[in-house]
C-alpha cells in the first residue's frame, strides 16, 4: 500500500470516527443521558474535536473493526477478487467432496484387504491341517508364531 493510500485510509477513519461519536452522542442524549465521563475521569460527551487522542481512539477502534468485518465479508472487496474468492471457495468445496471420496474408498480398500487376509489365514490354517481361528483378527499370536514353509506347491509347518 502506498503512503497516499495509507493517508486516505487514515483521513476516512478520522471522519468516520467523528461521525460515529457523534451518532453515539446523538444515541445517549435520546436516552435522557446528557454527561459521560470514560474511566479515567474524561468526559466524552463532547465534539470528537475536543476528545482526548485515547477517547478518540475508542471510536477509532469501532471503525477499523467495523471495516474488517465488512471487508472480510466479502462486501468491499474488488468484484474481480471477489469472483477469485468464491471460485477458491468452491475448489474447497470441491476437494473436501473429493477428499471425503477418497477417505471412503480407503475404508473400503482395508475392508476388503482385511477379508482377503482373513481367508489367506483361513487356507493356510486348513493346508497344514490346522482348525481355522474363527476370531480374526483378534487372536493373531499364534498365527504369528506359526513358521510356515511351501514346497511343491503347498504350505507345511515348518520343522524346528
């Protein structure tokens, strides 16, 4: 940002700043409330001209915030950087839809790798004679443990 930018920007917080002392005057004496005195003993019931630069920062404060929030809402942004946001928006959209695909393909994937192991188990307990564990994955200790040869086109336990 350039210095005459940020010497724009500042001047039009300066006027609004006024503007919204002024409306917060307007506000309080409709009220009935004619005097208002901020912690420190100032009293704020004044032309924004005669306010403290601390006072002064207090509606200073308000107008930066208020910006922000219209700027991050997309309000006063430039169409064409509107438009780029909103296309970003979408591509997020996008790839969380693609993402949460993917993760569900996955979960699939083990699902059907986990009953491919459970059958492989299953064979192989039943080549050596073996009774098949019916609680796989569960108990796996002795498959583990289990040393395993294949000769002549069949598995065998193999010899200590």
């Amino acid at each position: 940002m350039t210095k005459q930018n940020e010497q724009l920007i500042e001047r039009a917080v300066e006027l609004a700043s006024s503007r919204v002392h002024e409306r917060w005057m307007e506000t309080k004496r409709s009220q009935g409330i004619a005097s208002r005195f901020s912690e420190t003993g100032e009293e704020l019931m004044v032309p924004y001209g005669q306010l403290s630069e601390a006072a002064k920062d207090l509606d200073r404060n308000s107008v930066r915030a208020t910006v922000e929030a219209i700027t991050d809402a997309g309000l006063l942004a430039d169409p064409e950087l509107r438009d780029e946001r909103n296309e970003l928006e979408a591509e997020v959209v996008r790839l969380r839809k693609e993402l949460a695909g993917m993760e569900k393909m996955a979960v699939q994937t083990l699902d059907f790798n986990t009953r491919q192991i459970e059958a492989l188990h299953g064979a192989i307990l039943h080549a050596i004679g073996r009774p098949r564990d019916t609680r796989w994955p569960g108990n796996t200790e002795a498959f583990e443990k289990l040393a395993l040869t294949r000769a002549n086109g069949r598995w065998t336990e193999a010899q200590p």
